[in-house]
C-alpha cells in the first residue's frame, strides 16, 4: 500500500505509514457527510415548524402536543 503523502510503499493492511507516519486508511466521502447533515436539518427543521404550529392551536409547544398524543387534552 503506497503513501499517499510521501509515496513510501508500505505493507497490506498497515494503517500508518512506516515513513512519515500518515494514515494510509481512506478517507470517508464528504458528500455522504453532506447528505446526512441535510437531512438532519430538514427533520429538525420541520419538527420546529410542527410544534410551533402544534402550539398556536391551542396546545403548548411541545407539552401539549405530548398531553394530547396521551389523551389528557
């Protein structure tokens, strides 16, 4: 396995390069990391507007819709 940094052909399966010491695992997709963080904010997003809209319906935010899923409103 070739260093990316330094170029030194290491053994198969090292995780660090025996020359400069760099990681010779691959690097994650950034664009997976993207993705995920997007659809966090979307879900944290529309839970926002749900209960904000959930409050001005005569409930309380967040406690009152937790009252009302249980049947005490």
């Amino acid at each position: 396995m070739k260093c990316q940094k330094c170029g030194f052909q290491n053994q198969e399966g090292a995780k660090f390069c025996k020359r400069c010491g760099g990681s010779l695992e691959k690097q994650k997709s950034s664009t997976r990391i993207w993705i995920v963080s997007a659809i966090l904010i979307v879900v944290c997003v529309s839970a926002a507007v749900f209960l904000h809209e959930k409050g001005n319906n005569g409930g309380s935010g967040l406690r009152g819709f937790l009252l009302c899923r249980r049947g005490y409103l």
